[in-house]
C-alpha cells in the first residue's frame, strides 16, 4: 500500500511539472503560437536604428483595421519574429513605430494580409530596414511637406534642404543663417533648436511663412522633441 501511494504521488509530481513547462507562454525561434486562431505574419530582417528610440517607443510588427491604434503588435527583434492570432478585421501588417498606447507614430513598410484566410502563415523578408528615429521624421515630416519648399526643386529656402540623403547634415549643430546664435538643430535640447521652436510655437509668423502651420499632430511634435533631446542622432 505504502509502494503504491508513493508511486501515485511521483505520477501526480510529474504532471504537474508537465502541466507548468507547457504553460510558459514563451514563442521560440521558428514557431508559432499554434494555441490564439487566426492568421500568422512571419517577417524576418534586421532592424537599423531600432535601438536608438527613446523611452515610450517600440519598433513593431503590427496590425490595423481602420483605426490608427494597432489591433495587435508585437516587438520587433533581429532575425525573425512571429506575430500570430491575427484576426479578420486586420487588413494590414507594418513594420512600424508605435507608443506606449499602441498608436501608429511612423511607418516604414506596410504589408497587406486581406486575402489571407485563417491560420495561413505569411512570410515577410524585410532584409535591412532603416528604422531610426530620424529615418521616421524624413519619412514622416521632412519628404511630406518641409521638401517643398527646402530642396525638393531647384531651390531650398534659407539654404536649407530637407531632402532625403542631405537633411542631417544641413540640420543638426548647423547655424540657423536668421538667427546665427541659435542651432537649426541644438543635440540634446529641443528648446534650444530652432526648428522645434518654429514648428511647435507662432515664432516664425512674422517671417515668410509660418512654420506652424505644417506639423499640428502632438505626437508627431513630440518625436521631433524626443529625437532631439536623447541626442539627434541620425
């Protein structure tokens, strides 16, 4: 009887080790959460910049509807990531910037999933992707709208070009030529630079033109303020 009670507690030991090491919730290299339905985004590259974001920041796969809020996400690591239990309601998959709430700040490639059916896996070879904070703001602010009138002609107001490839260069720890005491772009102060000061405030509505006009997302002014403040980095 004593043989057979301690037979029954070492069954009932070892289950429960079984039960706990399947419970884990951890996604391993190479598979998927086969336990959430619904359909599967595997992409695979490496992520250039993806460090230099600051706090409140992630780098992610993630899948929208109609809402700039993602439905899902998941953050992004070198090599491979596996985002799983994608509902019918997504439509899309980006490889993107979103904040702590999970809205949308950039994007930098956008996938369409739509003629995807349940529990499809699709594979998604990014190879190297810029995903800097100041690739973000070319993509998002600079090429949108400051281009047009900074270099995407023949011209570039205030010697100032915004284009793709020259942008850095001409911004940060650059002299303003309006006010040489002051930084286009002062690394570590976004108070002290001037192109925060006029995108963010009506400080250049007796110039030409009023700079406030172009950028009036909050989140959007505060990326410009974060990459200045944790260094401008490019």
């Amino acid at each position: 009887m004593r043989l057979n009670l301690t037979a029954m507690l070492t069954c009932l030991a070892l289950a429960a080790m079984a039960l706990s090491s399947c419970d884990e919730g951890r996604l391993y290299e190479g598979e998927t959460d086969s336990s959430r339905d619904g359909r599967i985004v595997k992409v695979t590259g490496t992520w250039r910049g993806a460090t230099q974001w600051a706090d409140g920041y992630s780098v992610a796969i993630a899948g929208f509807s109609d809402s700039e809020y993602a439905d899902i996400s998941k953050n992004l690591q070198d090599g491979s990531t596996v985002l799983s239990g994608i509902d019918d309601e997504v439509e899309t998959v980006e490889v993107c910037v979103i904040n702590r709430l999970r809205k949308r700040i950039a994007t930098f490639a956008t996938l369409s999933i739509a003629d995807a059916k349940a529990n499809d896996t699709v594979r998604w070879d990014l190879g190297e992707l810029n995903t800097s904070m100041f690739e973000a703001l070319q993509q998002k602010v600079f090429n949108t709208t400051c281009a047009n009138c900074h270099g995407g002609s023949n011209f570039a107001a205030a010697n100032l070009y915004l284009t793709q490839g020259k942008s850095y260069a001409s911004l940060v720890d650059v002299d303003s030529e309006l006010f040489p005491e002051m930084k286009r772009v002062l690394p570590g102060s976004a108070e002290g630079s001037l192109m925060y000061q006029i995108l963010s405030t009506d400080a250049s509505s007796s110039w030409a033109y009023d700079h406030s006009v172009e950028v009036v997302d909050e989140s959007t002014l505060q990326l410009i303020a974060s990459w200045i403040d944790n260094g401008a980095l490019e």
